[in-house]
C-alpha cells in the first residue's frame, strides 16, 4: 500500500511477529516494487512508503511497515515491522 497522501493503515496488536518481519534485500530498490515484495511475503501486513519530508505516526504496530524513500523513490532504510 503507497500511502503518499492516504492515511496510515489500521494497527492491530494481533499476529505479532509472524512471518517475515524484516527486508535488509530491499535497501536500494524501488519503493513501489518494494512494498509488493514485503505484502506478498508476509500477508499480515501493510507497508506504507514514507517520502522525504514526512514524518510517521508515532504508534507501534506489528502489522505495518514504514518504507522510507529517497528523493529518487528507493528504499533508503531497511524496513521493518512496527
């Protein structure tokens, strides 16, 4: 899910910590492309592209990602859950 200009996804507290919770691989690739990878290999959660000059919601949740981008649209974090 590109968030952009949309709200954040709904947290949840449930599921926490299953399946795949990180992705070191995506550092340097396509944002886009990137959050396709992360909801397909791990379905219980939602990532959301964080663009230069945003600023997240603070809260903890385990079934969302925050995938911060450069100013060209790649990863430039690793993402995680939370």
């Amino acid at each position: 899910m590109s968030c952009g200009n949309q709200p954040y996804p709904p947290c949840y507290s449930t599921c926490c910590h299953q399946g795949k919770t990180s992705w070191p691989e995506l550092v340097g690739q396509n944002a886009d492309k990137a959050t396709a990878t992360i909801q397909r290999e791990n379905p219980l959660v939602a990532a959301a592209i964080i663009l230069p000059g945003q600023r997240p919601i603070g809260d903890y949740c385990c079934n969302r990602v925050f995938v911060w981008a450069d100013n060209n649209g790649n990863v430039s974090r690793v993402p995680v859950i939370g």
